[in-house]
C-alpha cells in the first residue's frame, strides 16, 4: 500500500509539472502566431490543472481519484488536440 501511495505522490507531481510546462508552450505558441483563443482556451486548462495539482502537494492531499482523471483528460487533449483548436476556431470565427 505504501509503494501505492509513493506512485500516486510521483504521478501527482508529474501531472503538476506537465501542465504547467505544456500550458506556457501553448502560450508561447499564441505568441509565435497560433490562433490565440482556442490555444489560450487550452492552455488555460492545462493551467488551472497544474494549479490543482500543485495545490494537492502543497497541502499533501493526494488522490488516486485526481490522478486518473488528470491522466484521462491529458491523454484525451493530447489525442484530440488539433481536432479541438480547429473546432473552437470555427465556433470563434
């Protein structure tokens, strides 16, 4: 049980690193000419994941419940990524 709990605190920091790295590349991105809203939208996501992440180890509460879903949620933007932004841009535009 312990090892369990040593794997949820790693893949919660993971989690917490990953967002915010991948959320300030999709802003860099707007930066580099990118559709600003659908990747501002994205990075916004990541971002707010990130935060809930990083809260979660500044308070030590970790959660196998967070930990799935923030797997599932990356995993489907990372899949879905380039249908989303076009979708979101045609809904802007």
């Amino acid at each position: 049980m312990k090892n369990m709990q040593g794997a949820i605190v790693m893949i919660t920091r993971i989690v917490a690193y990953y967002c915010l790295f991948y959320g300030l590349v999709k802003v860099s991105a707007i930066f580099r000419g990118a559709w600003a809203i659908p990747n501002g939208i994205i990075a916004a996501a990541l971002l707010v994941l990130g935060g809930i992440a990083f809260y979660l180890i500044r308070k030590k509460l970790f959660s196998g419940v967070f930990v799935v879903v923030a797997i599932i949620l990356i995993s489907a933007l990372r899949f879905y990524e380039t249908r989303l932004v076009h979708l979101i841009q045609s809904w802007v535009s």
